[in-house]
C-alpha cells in the first residue's frame, strides 16, 4: 500500500495539462471487440482502471501495440472467447467495474458474453440491471450464477427494438449501444445517458460504419449493420480532472492555467464553480484561474436562499465533482447545500473533513450542508485514508490547503483516476511525496 505525504500551505503556480477521459476510456476500448480491423486510439490515460482493462483485453486476445505516449493500436481479429469461462476471467473482471462493457460488443459480434459482478468505487449500489434489461429487450437470454456472481447472455443474433431505460446510464448506454449496432433491424432507446464520453463513442462507431442518430440527445436510433472497420479516435480531456484543477487553485489560491479543456464539453461544469465564486477565464481552449487572495463568496439564490449544488443526468452537474465542490466550500465565504442523489456513501468521507476542522452538517446519506471558514482558520494537517477516487483528490486538495504535513494512505484509489497525479502536482509547485 503506498502513502502520500503532503506539506501543505503552499500556493502553486503554472499550467497543468489535463489527462484523457477515464470514463471515455472505459467505453472506447471496449469497442474494439466489435471488429476485427485496426482501431487506433489517442490520448489514453496511463491509470489503474484504464490499464486492468488493457490488459484484460490483451487476455482476451486483442493484439496491442503502443506507437507512443498515449497512444495504442488494437486488433481483435482473434478473440479468444474461451478466456471468459476461466477462473482467471472470474477473478480479473471483479476487479474493474468498466468491465462490464465488454459483454455489449462480445454478445453483438459472437453471440455471447460473460462477466463477474465488477468491482471499482465503495459508493453505495450500482445496479447492472439496465445492462440487462437492455440486452433481454434485444433477444438475449440472461442467467445468473448466485454462487459465484457470475453473469451471462446469449444470442444467435441480437434483433433491433424499442425500449425506454428506466435510467440514463452512461455505462448502460454504452452497452447497449454497442451491442444495438451489430443487431438486426432498427433500435431505439429512449431516456439514453448523452454525456460527451457517450457521444464521442456514438460518433466513433458511426466512423466505423455504424448507422446511429440522435447523438447528443436522449434518444438514440440505431440501424443494425452487418460489420464494422478500423478507425482512429482521440479521447477527450477529463472533465472530472479539469474540475479537480480548477478547485485545487481556488483552495490554494493559485494562479493556474488549465490547458486544452475542449470548453464546448464541459457543459455547466465552469458555471457550478463561478456560483462558488471561483473565477474562471476562458482564455481559447484554455482555463485561466488567477489566485483568490481575497477569497472567494458562494451567490445565494436571487431571493436570499442558500445555494444548492446537486448532481444529475448530463446536460446536469456530474456527480463525479461534487466530492470537489464540497472541498471548496470549506473555505468559502458563506454555506452551501451539497445534494448527492445518485449515490448514497459518496459523502461519507466528510468525516475526515471535519478531523480537518470543516464545518459540515452531514444531513442524511445524501445531503451535507457546508459554512465555510472564509478563509479565517485553515484546514489542519492530519492523517486519513482515501475511500474511493473522487473522494481520495479531494482529501489531497484539503490537504494541500492545510498547514502542517499531512498523510494519505490508500492512494492506490487516486491512482485508478488520475495519471502520475504527485509528479504533475509537483511541477507546479506543491510538495508532496510519494511513499510506497
């Protein structure tokens, strides 16, 4: 288990490039398996979760070459379909929660797909059923082995149809989209996730010779097609990340330059912060935050009420960042409420917090109502464990505001989402030390 250790209290200053899209990634090199041609991809971020799935894929027998920083080759013209009925698939897949998209492309191309309850964040419930009722909707047969967690659906050819999810899943959209573009027929579905990650894989597949449209909104029609080829693709920056960054500065009050955002992407992301009072200058692509010296005062409602920041279905505020805007809030002039809906453990970490001397009311599982110190009394140093992801950057973030050293164990949680995070925060000045 590695540990960082953290002197905070110090402002930074430089420009930080962020990294390609988890979540995309996820999604994208799932696709892969849908052909039998060369897929090539760009800007792939070196992290835990992206890298088990390369290599779960290599296991699967995707021939895979890295032509540069980033940047890969896949070739699955020789799936070997026998590895997802060995012990070692049941114990890989439980690992990562993205691979559960593997089983759409897999059921499309050869009629069948496996996969064990995956793994990833300790968020509270994250159902599969839409997957799955996606596929049964297609003609597929499902089982479930309850001794060993072990999911199945088969088909010899998936046939196209209407269905209306019972919710926007980004990950079951995924799937099912990808299972819906080798089908028979025409597919419908309706109350379809539209985040960017799942349209940059809509617009990836129709470059590959898919048929889908409607990308961008919540329906999505897709007419089945025979095959599909080769293509090259580049994945968005990650706007989790570029989130992160943006708090990270307004918490250290550092001037920083977000690099190459892809601004048409973030959709309310840079207006969610701006309600914190953090200000943010779009400088092209680029995201410019000069230093707070004087702090930053979160906007009540026009008549006077405090602000609520909730998360919900794209074009709405990612759930992903509201672990960040309950950091920033810490230090705010004024309170916010933070509202969690999706996930019912996301907030739990907030106890660490307050150790840190944060003044937050955790309300019930999902809400927390956040004072914040203004700035007046920092956060104190301490030593704490990272719960998960999204949680473990905003600890860092807390951390890198407090003065004193701090600890953070478990880092193995930040490493699944964010590449050689220490050596880039290093280079714009924060110390901060990596201890295995």
């Amino acid at each position: 288990m590695a540990t960082f250790i953290i002197e905070g209290g110090h402002q930074l200053k430089g420009s930080i490039q962020p990294q390609g899209a988890k979540n995309e990634a996820l999604q994208i090199l799932c696709a892969v398996l849908l052909t039998p041609e060369t897929v090539t991809i760009h800007n792939i971020p070196d992290i835990i979760d992206v890298n088990k799935l390369i290599s779960l894929l290599e296991k699967l027998g995707v021939k895979i070459n890295k032509i540069g920083a980033g940047s890969y080759t896949f070739k699955a013209d020789e799936v070997n379909m026998k590895y997802l009925e060995s012990a070692e698939f049941k114990e890989d897949g439980k690992g990562l929660r993205g691979s559960i998209m593997i089983v759409g492309p897999l059921l499309a191309r050869f009629g069948k797909g496996y996969i064990p309850k995956p793994g990833g964040d300790k968020i509270g419930r994250r159902r599969l059923d839409t997957h799955f009722e996606g596929f049964i909707n297609l003609g597929a047969k499902f089982r479930y082995n309850r001794e060993d967690h072990f999911y199945g659906v088969e088909a010899d050819r998936l046939k196209g149809a209407y269905m209306l999810l019972d919710e926007a899943s980004v990950t079951g959209t995924a799937n099912i989209v990808m299972a819906a573009v080798l089908a028979e027929g025409t597919t419908t579905i309706y109350n379809a996730a539209c985040e960017p990650y799942l349209q940059q894989l809509c617009k990836m597949l129709n470059r590959m010779g898919a048929k889908i449209s409607g990308v961008g909104s919540n329906m999505l029609t897709i007419e089945g097609v025979d095959t599909l080829g080769g293509t090259e693709h580049k994945m968005l920056p990650d706007m989790i990340e570029i989130g992160s960054w943006i708090g990270l500065a307004a918490m250290t009050k550092s001037e920083l330059t977000i690099k190459n955002v892809s601004w048409d992407d973030l959709g309310q992301i840079p207006d969610v912060f701006r309600k914190l009072g953090i200000t943010i200058e779009r400088k092209g692509e680029d995201i410019y935050i000069p230093a707070h010296k004087d702090g930053y005062e979160i906007q009540n409602y026009i008549d006077g009420s405090i602000l609520t920041v909730a998360d919900a279905p794209w074009p709405g505020f990612t759930p992903d960042l509201l672990s960040i805007v309950l950091v920033i809030a810490t230090q705010a002039r004024g309170a916010v409420l933070v509202h969690q809906k999706m996930f019912e453990s996301r907030l739990f970490f907030v106890d660490k917090l307050i150790d840190m001397g944060a003044k937050i009311i955790l309300c019930d599982p999902h809400r927390a109502t956040v004072i914040g110190h203004d700035f007046k009394s920092s956060l104190k140093a301490t030593t704490m464990t990272s719960p998960d992801i999204r949680a473990g950057v905003s600890l860092l973030i807390a951390a890198l505001s407090a003065k004193g050293s701090s600890t953070i164990h478990n880092i193995e949680q930040i490493d699944r989402g964010y590449e050689r995070i220490d050596e880039r925060l290093r280079a714009i000045g924060a110390k901060i030390t990596r201890v295995n």
